[in-house]
C-alpha cells in the first residue's frame, strides 16, 4: 500500500515538472517570435 502510494506522488510531481518545462518552452519560444532577429 506504502509503495503505491510512493509510486502515485512521484507520478505526480514527474508530470508535474514535465508540465512546467513545456510551459518554459513554449514561453520561450513565444517570446523569441517576439522579440525580433
């Protein structure tokens, strides 16, 4: 049960960073459409 329960918040906090990263990504790339050159 403990294990499980490991497995589910590691879960969650890998998509969690994975989330972030492609918000970082998708703000850079956004920001360099942006900014000329």
């Amino acid at each position: 049960m403990f294990t499980g329960l490991i497995t589910e918040v590691g879960r969650i906090k890998f998509l969690k960073q994975q989330e972030q990263d492609l918000e970082i990504g998708v703000a850079c790339s956004f920001a360099s459409q942006l900014t000329p050159g």
